[in-house]
C-alpha cells in the first residue's frame, strides 16, 4: 500500500478564514455601493438629506439672525432683556414663509405675509401662568392676584398692555452685564402656599441670606419709606445662573416703574399713583432739554431707600465671586 497524504494541521483553519475574508470584502463591497456618497458627513447622517428636506418642505422656523436683518431695534431690545433666549418663533409662529415670501415679493408688493400674533393673555400664561411644577424662581403669577395688587378693575385688561414682550423688564443694559450676587433666599421657594413674608420663622429653622443681611442700613431706611410693604425682590429681580449665585437686575428705565405707575389703564383709587411719560416729566422739569434724560430714581429717592455704599457693592461682588469659585 502507498503512502496516505497527510495534510497541513492548519488546512482547515485556512478554509476557514478564506471563507471569512471572502464574506468582509462581499459585506464591505456591499456597504460601500449601498451607503449615499454624503452619509458620515454628520455622524451616522446623510449630509444631502438636509438639503433634499428643504426641497420638499421648505423650513418653518427661522434663526433669529435672519430675524434682526430686517428687525435690528426690536431683536436688539429683545436680546439684551430677559427674554433673550426666548425665539422669535415662539410667540410669533413659523417665520420660514414670512422671510420666504418677502425675500421674493416684498419690493414688488408692499402687502407682502406678516407674521401675526395672538395677542391674548394665554399666549402670555402658557409660561408664565403659575403651576406647581415651575421653579418658584421662574416668573409666574395668578391673574386674579396679580391685577388685585396693581388694583386693575378691567378684568380684560390683556397683559400688552403694561408688558412689552421685547422688553419684559425694560432693561437699560444687557442682562448679561447685571452685576454677580449671592443668591437669595425666599420664602416661596419652599413655600409656595404660604407668602406671607412677614411670618415669624420658628426658632429652628434653616437661616436663610437675606438682603438685610448685608445691607443692613439699606434694609432699615427701607422699612420707613413708601415702597416698604414690597418685598426687595419686586424691583431688584434676581436671574440665576447656578444653584448659589445669581445676577440682581437695576432698573433705571421709567418704563419699569410705569409697570405699576401708568395711569392709561383701568384703577381704583386705592392703586399706586398714575403718571403720564414723558408728560410728566416736562411737567416737573425747570429745562427738559437739560433733564430729559433723568429717570424716576434721580427725583424720587425718598421713595426708596438710601443708595448702596461702594463698600457694600464691593463686599457683595466678592461673596459671589467666592462663592462661584467654590461651586467649580
């Protein structure tokens, strides 16, 4: 008998990852002729989809830049307040066709798509209605409250009327540049059915900072005066930016106090006093062209409280500076 050919040890793992080889390139040769020439340009995303979705249905929403192109003034009031980051499109709707159509038609038909907005209170209330669920940071109020401390008897009073949405809180600088503070402590924040900011705290409860903490003299001078009976909150609104520091809001701009102040709506007699503006300014003014320029705190400080010592505005931007150091 002759010899038995004996085979490589290794004959059968060979066919093995032959066959293997074989089935990568087949799959990788597959998935090349299969995948768009555009995918990855994204992630796991085809970089022409977008493009082809615009064909098929052009963009609804729009970015505020495009925005500000033609709307510098108001886009700019809006940026440097409150609402910053609140879009356009958010109380405005979809602007895609509003652009679209004026880009083509508007010098040839003046009458070009305007956005419109619905100028009711539940526009307003979809964020700003008080609920549970909201942060007691985040601006919210009760209607029936609200309009009983502004003693408005015109139940439909709509909010425009006193509240620019541009303008929330008629800032005369940017938010961004609202100087850091720590952060403040108020009732509401835990308590949310118990407001009455005059209740005596119980002998063991939490300390909380409050402003009387540091401006202890302030505070004083402030219980004596007209506004005693608001809480320094109502006018030195807080914008928090971390769980320990905040950003305190001066309000300079009239606009403010005539929020409270304005005589063109519907009080009772009992309301804060009412004032026309700039009338009434003209009206007090010995040059208005030399005082045109005043705003309410320059003539009313008495109605107010004395002005922060610089030691004290120093010593306040320190603690926050510390403070936001510790958290990071």
């Amino acid at each position: 008998m002759g010899d038995i050919p004996q085979k490589s040890p290794t004959a059968h793992a060979r066919v093995v990852f032959t066959v293997l080889a074989c089935v990568i390139a087949i799959a990788a040769t597959a998935r090349w002729l299969a995948y768009p020439k555009t995918y990855g340009e994204f992630g796991h995303f085809r970089g022409a989809a977008i493009e082809q979705a615009m064909n098929i249905s052009a963009p609804l929403h729009t970015d505020g830049q495009l925005c500000y192109d033609c709307h510098k003034q108001v886009t700019s009031n809006a940026w440097k307040d409150v609402h910053e980051h609140v879009q356009c499109d958010t109380c405005h709707g979809p602007g895609g066709k509003h652009i679209d159509e004026e880009k083509k038609v508007a010098v040839a038909r003046p009458d070009a798509p305007k956005l419109k907005m619905v100028k009711t209170e539940e526009q307003c209330l979809t964020c700003h209605r008080r609920l549970e669920a909201r942060p007691a940071s985040f601006p919210q109020i009760d209607k029936a409250e609200h309009f009983k401390m502004l003693h408005l008897v015109k139940a439909d009073t709509p909010c425009l009327a006193c509240h620019d949405p541009h303008q929330p809180l008629f800032l005369d600088k940017n938010i961004q540049d609202a100087r850091m503070h720590p952060l403040v402590n108020k009732c509401i924040d835990c308590h949310k059915h118990n407001q009455d900011l005059k209740a005596e705290k119980p002998k063991d409860h939490p300390v909380l900072f409050e402003c009387a903490y540091c401006h202890k003299a302030i505070a004083k001078d402030y219980s004596t005066r007209t506004h005693k009976d608001l809480s320094c909150s109502t006018c030195h609104q807080v914008y928090p930016v971390s769980e320990r520091a905040v950003q305190v809001i001066s309000h300079r701009d009239p606009k403010f106090c005539l929020l409270c102040h304005s005589d063109k709506l519907e009080k009772d007699k009992k309301g804060p006093p009412g004032i026309k503006w700039p009338e009434h300014l003209k009206d007090v003014a010995d040059n208005f062209e030399q005082d045109k320029n005043k705003v309410c705190v320059d003539c009313h400080r008495d109605a107010f409280h004395l002005a922060p010592s610089p030691q004290e505005i120093i010593a306040t931007k320190t603690k926050a500076g510390t403070k936001e150091k510790a958290n990071e």
